[in-house]
C-alpha cells in the first residue's frame, strides 16, 4: 500500500510461510524467542519487537491495531528522520547529561494506568527543553524523552496521586511525575513552566540531587 493508503484499505497479509525472517529488523524467527506477528496496516510480517506500536486504522472502524514501527510513523505523522534523531537522543548517557544539567533528580513516573516508578529525570542544559528518563544515573541509554514544548502542567494532584506530584499532558499523552517533597517538585515546576513555552531556564543547580 501507498503510505496516503496505509490505514484506509485493508492490506494484502504476507503469509507466515512467506518468510523467514522479520520483515523490518531482518532478524530470523523462532518458534520461542521471536515468533510472527502482522503489521494490520501494511500486511507485513515481523517480530514482536517491531510490531509493538498501535495506531487507529480507518478501515477497521478507526480502533487500535498492532502495527510495524514504519506504519505506525507514517500513520501518526513522524518522519523517518525524527525517528533517527530520537534514536540518537536515546544514547545519550546519562552522566554526561546529569553533570551538564539544568535540574536532575529522581522522580516517581507513571505513565497510563501502569504503576509509579522510579527514573532519573535529567534536563541537559544544551537540550533545555526535553526531559530525559533514565532508569538511573549511570545508566547509557535513556528509557525515554519528552519534548516539553507545547505541554500543559497540571500540578494540582489528585486524591489518588502521590503527594508531590503534577501532570504534563498534550493531546492524548499524559505524564505523570511526583518528587519526595514539595520543594523538589517547585523546583521542578520552575523549570518545566519555562520549557513548555519554549524558554530556557536558568541553571537549577541546587535542584541537583546526587
């Protein structure tokens, strides 16, 4: 299908016997460890890696699918190249952003309707407004990076949230964060309140918790 199409007609279904391998990151199935899985958008056979997106296809009453990695960019509108440069932010080690941050600290994180955990939350200050996650402070790789321009801040918590926390939300993603106290979380807030509109903090240093 044409990229225009993806989503609107159902697609021609590879069939599994068709391959051998993924039909995106080229690696061999197997019966355990990689078994397959089709793209509902595109008809493509792949792994369970690469098929961990869903997007609302038209076809199927605009309801959530599994879909490739390829699919579900074209669908939501991110280009290849954004892809690229979010696989290159991911590296980033997180020492090297932490010492050359704006504010860094632990923070509890939740995401949908998962449990609270714990992350590192790092705004480097040559990137001053994203928010990087790490899983710890010496980790190489981030788990995730939330680009703050354009959010909302919600920080009135809930009954349900934990004592310290707010919200950033855009459209249908919602972040939730909750610091140990209240006075992390301002700091926080100061910084965050800048960054989604499009300023640049000043150094938060002693925001900093080591």
């Amino acid at each position: 299908l044409q990229n225009a199409e993806l989503g609107k007609r159902a697609p021609r279904w590879i069939r599994d016997n068709e391959v051998t391998m993924c039909m995106k990151c080229k690696e061999p199935f197997n019966a355990l460890t990689r078994r397959r899985h089709h793209c509902r958008a595109c008809g493509h056979v792949v792994c369970w890696k690469c098929s961990d997106y869903k997007a609302h296809l038209e076809y199927d009453g605009n309801k959530l699918n599994k879909v490739c990695k390829d699919c579900y960019h074209v669908i939501i509108g991110c280009t290849d190249s954004e892809e690229k440069k979010r696989k290159g932010i991911l590296e980033i080690e997180s020492a090297e952003v932490s010492g050359n941050s704006v504010i860094c600290s632990f923070l509890q994180y939740m995401e949908k309707s998962k449990p609270w955990q714990k992350a590192w939350c790092v705004i480097p200050k040559q990137e001053a407004l994203v928010l990087y996650m790490y899983g710890a402070p010496q980790d190489v790789k981030a788990l995730a990076t939330i680009p703050l321009l354009g959010y909302t801040v919600d920080d009135t918590p809930r009954s349900a949230d934990l004592p310290h926390s707010f919200k950033l939300t855009q459209s249908k993603s919602v972040h939730s964060f909750a610091a140990d106290n209240e006075e992390l979380k301002q700091k926080w807030l100061k910084v965050i309140h800048l960054a989604v509109k499009g300023e640049t903090p000043e150094c938060q240093n002693e925001g900093q918790v080591n």
